[in-house]
C-alpha cells in the first residue's frame, strides 16, 4: 500500500516545475531502499551528478562510502532503509540548495514521510538537519548520535542526526573521536535502537 501512494507523489514531482532546479536536471531523484516497509527515513541534502544521471539517491563515491558504514553496523539500505533528499533535483556544481528550493520540494519531502509514517528519522549532514531545526546555527558535531523528536505535519518522530558521507571522505582517520569513528557508533546505536524496537 506504502508503495502505491508512493508511486503517485514520485509521478507527480517527475513532472514537477516549481523551481529553477528543473530547468537544468537529469533526473528527478526521488527515493531509493524499502518502500513497503523500512523503520528508518534516511534524508541527506540533495542529489550529486551521479545521483542525477542515475535517478537514485547516493550512488556516488559518498554513496558507496555510507553502504559500507551501513553494512558494518548491520543495517540494510534494501530492507531497513528508505533514502530521500530535501530536494529532488541536484543544484548546479553540487551547491547547498536554497531556502526557496526546499520550500518548492517539500510537499513530496512531507508526503514521503507521511506514507513510510518511521519508527526513527535519520538526517543525513547538516542541510538535512537545518531543514526541520528550529535554530539555523545548529553545529551538527553537537547534535549528531542523540536522539531527539522532530514534529512534521503535526506527527512526531524520534530523529538522530549523523554526519554526511562526504564530510568522510575527506576525514579518513578512524582513532578514537574521529568523524568515521563517530559515524561508526551512531549508525550502531540507530541499530542497536531498532533492535529493541523490534523486541518490544
């Protein structure tokens, strides 16, 4: 059922020409993982150009760089994951999307959620983060691995925020306190939390 009504909001932002965005895409990148059933909504900032000629979500280089921490913390991008951006068109050279972007995608952003209706929300760098927290000058090194609640269209979700794969890429240390080590234990506790979910 998830899958049908997901169909219907993915049709309608393929058509979609809201913003400036549509002038200059490939694709319309609109989701990728589990669409029946995944506990988790993986929002990250935009798609890239890999993303853009491909039609899917994280396929680049930092794409691959998450699969691996994904598979390393035993969670599934097939089953347990449904991966979605702020926005559905990528911005020119990779650029952070605008204000106005967002606004223009976030009616497929909050229908997205609405239909999959998560056990947790997962914001994928900080543009993700920025676009449902109240205080824009949120350092997502202080946030990231707590659990918080967010509120979208009057529903609340349990929300934890992890660092964007490209931040890894160019941070390959893995001792103690590092970036790739830090994403190593939240994408455990993600885990580890719907693990206990499951039992109760």
């Amino acid at each position: 059922m998830k899958k049908e009504l997901l169909n219907i909001v993915e049709k309608k932002c393929k058509n979609c020409k809201a913003c400036e965005l549509a002038k200059t895409r490939h694709n319309v990148v609109f989701s990728d993982g589990n669409a029946d059933s995944a506990s988790i909504v993986l929002i990250g900032e935009a798609p890239g150009e890999t993303e853009d000629m491909s039609g899917t979500p994280f396929v680049g280089r930092a794409g691959q760089l998450l699969n691996d921490f994904l598979n390393d913390a035993g969670l599934s991008r097939e089953n347990d994951l449904y991966i979605i951006n702020t926005v559905k068109c990528r911005p020119p050279e990779n650029r952070v999307p605008t204000d106005e972007e967002k606004a223009a995608c976030e009616k497929y952003l909050h229908a997205q959620i609405d239909i999959m209706n998560p056990k947790a929300i997962v914001f994928c760098g900080a543009t993700a983060l920025k676009s449902f927290w109240h205080d824009q000058k949120v350092q997502i090194s202080k946030i990231r691995g707590n659990w918080f609640n967010v509120t979208i269209n009057n529903k609340e979700y349990r929300a934890m925020a992890i660092f964007h794969p490209s931040y890894l890429l160019r941070n390959h240390s893995m001792e103690e306190g590092s970036p790739r080590r830090l994403m190593q234990q939240d994408l455990a506790e993600i885990k580890n939390s719907l693990n206990m979910a499951a039992v109760c």
